[in-house]
C-alpha cells in the first residue's frame, strides 16, 4: 500500500531536520512536511533532508495542517497516512507497528500509546502524565464506550478510504487547531471503524529547547471540546 508520512511543523529549525532523516529508508513512500506559518527556516532545512513542503503563508493551525496532508495525500494516491509530529519526540523505527496492522489485520486507525506494555515517554512533566495519561484517556474512553490509553499521542495511522465518509466532516472550522486528531479518533470510534492502539515511544527533550507549543489552558480546552461537542450533539 502506499504510504505518506506527514509532519505539520511551525519553527522546528534544529528538530525537522532530525525528524525526517531519522526515518528509516522504505518506511514510507514520500515525506511531507507541512509548513504552518514558520518565520524561521524549518521549509529549507526540511527540503535540505530530502522532504517534500507545503507552506502555509500564516500560522493556521495543526488541524489545517493535517487538512492539507490529507487533502495532499488523496490527491496523489496514497492509500495510508502516517501523521507524526516536527519536534522529534516520536520514534520513527516504530512506524512499521503502525503500518502493519492495516496491511495485514485490515484495521482502519492506528493509535500510537506511549503507556501501552512497550511503550516508553521518556522525562515528560508530571502534569502531563496526569493530563494525557489519566484525565484525557479517561474521559475519551467514557465518550466513546472505549478503552484507549493514550488519547493525546499525534503518532497514527490512517487508511485513507475512510475519510470517504461523509459522516466525517474535517473541514469545520473549529477543528482548525488541536481539536481535529480528538474528532478524528472520536468519529473512529463512533461510526464502528476497526482502531487498535500500539505501543509506541515519545521522547520528550529538555524544557529549554521546548517540548511543546501547547499553551496550558487554551491548548487542553482544544482536545477536550470534541469529546464535550460530539458527546453532547452539539457538533457532528
């Protein structure tokens, strides 16, 4: 099957690059990183390391981010989408457990999880192992009848037949920021697609080369809403 992966990446000068060289040769067809309104060099030093670009002229958003990868990937006949994330936190040996059950178990959705048996997260803050180990799961597996572990991970696998669907409506406005991947997962979910979760490893670097663009308040309120609007009918 053939195989995209894509990074949506905003000023990752000094981590794109390691990304992207770091994936293994065959693990993918193309690599495509998705630019979103970065003022420092990410496209160049992307390009330099063998990826291919789309820029955004403007900060947009990962969710728009992850619109034009896919827009990208059906476009140019791609049947699976691996989304990872620009800052070199995800493992890019571990693609191949997210590729496989789809080519060989016919799976639809691939979650990656770091809290699996086999999975590692490295020296992540505590408040995030509360928040994306605890609180997020748990409300996500209530919302959706589930048992996932790790609800928040950007690492997956995507059959992108699926999104076919008309059910499945990512072009909404309010899932231009964090909330597309939640709505994403949750519509999976939901609608009775085949999802399974692998074990899979996010390292998290020191705090003073920034380990993550979330904003505390602002950022969490973006991943819960899906799970409050879909639950509640207010959003489809």
């Amino acid at each position: 099957m053939k195989v995209l992966v894509a990074i949506p990446a905003t000023n990752e000068v000094g981590k794109i690059g390691q990304t992207v060289t770091r994936i293994p040769p065959g693990a993918a067809d193309k690599i495509l990183v998705v630019d979103d309104g970065s003022t420092d060099d990410t496209a160049v030093e992307a390009r330099n390391n063998g990826a291919l670009i789309l820029s955004h002229k403007t900060q947009r958003g990962v969710g728009v981010a992850i619109r034009s990868a896919i827009g990208y990937a059906i476009q140019n006949s791609y049947e699976i989408l691996i989304i990872m994330a620009g800052n070199n936190k995800d493992e890019p040996q571990e693609i191949v457990r997210l590729i496989q059950p789809i080519i060989k178990e016919n799976y639809d959705f691939v979650q990656g999880s770091r809290y699996l048996k086999g999975g590692k997260f490295g020296k992540m803050p505590f408040y995030r192992q509360i928040a994306t180990r605890f609180i997020h799961p748990w409300l996500f597996s209530l919302t959706t009848g589930k048992r996932i572990t790790d609800s928040t991970n950007g690492f997956r696998a995507i059959k992108l037949s699926i999104l076919k669907d008309k059910r499945i409506n990512l072009n909404q406005e309010w899932l231009d920021r964090y909330e597309l991947e939640p709505y994403l997962f949750h519509k999976m979910i939901k609608l009775g697609y085949k999802v399974k979760e692998v074990p899979v490893t996010k390292i998290y670097p020191p705090k003073e080369l920034g380990y993550s663009k979330m904003k505390p308040i602002t950022g969490w309120w973006s991943i819960l809403r899906p799970l409050v609007f879909l639950s509640l009918g207010i959003k489809k």
